[in-house]
C-alpha cells in the first residue's frame, strides 16, 4: 500500500482499486484507522485527539490532491506524494 504522506508521526497511505468510500488509512503510535475525505473516521481509532486533529486539518486542506490519488489509485496508477501540513 503505497504511502502518499507523512507528518508528524502520521502515516497516510492509500490502497490500489480499494473499495468506495474514497477513503485513508492513517497510522499513528501502533494505532490505524481508516478517514473519509470529511475526516470522518470509518474503522479503527486513534487514540491522540491531537492526532486525529491534525489528520482531519490535513484532509480539508489536501481535499482536491485527495481526490485526484483516490482516481489513480482506483484505475491501478501510481499515486502521487501529497505535501504534508505546513
């Protein structure tokens, strides 16, 4: 699964043809769970507020990069990088 972005402590990667909702999967301190492109999160959990803040500031601001890898991702390209927070 290929990683599109890290920040912090924060590993976001994002699978090939995965299933809909465009989603995440975000890693943290051991812990994972899967975000929506709302920043709601779908399975598993994070159990740094701080974390999961940080994760849904960079989902509103990463929105369109967002969008653009899940297409990639879903026709089997190669995704791009997303710039983390800045």
């Amino acid at each position: 699964m290929p990683e599109i972005c890290r920040f912090f402590g924060i590993v976001i990667r994002m699978y090939f043809e995965d299933h809909n909702p465009p989603h995440i999967h975000v890693e943290h301190q051991g812990e994972a769970a899967i975000f929506d492109f709302n920043g709601n999160i779908l399975k598993g959990r994070l159990t740094s507020r701080t974390a999961v803040k940080l994760v849904r500031e960079w989902i509103d601001l990463r929105a369109n990069d967002l969008r653009k890898d899940w297409e990639l991702a879903q026709s089997g390209n190669a995704l791009d990088k997303i710039d983390p927070l800045p």
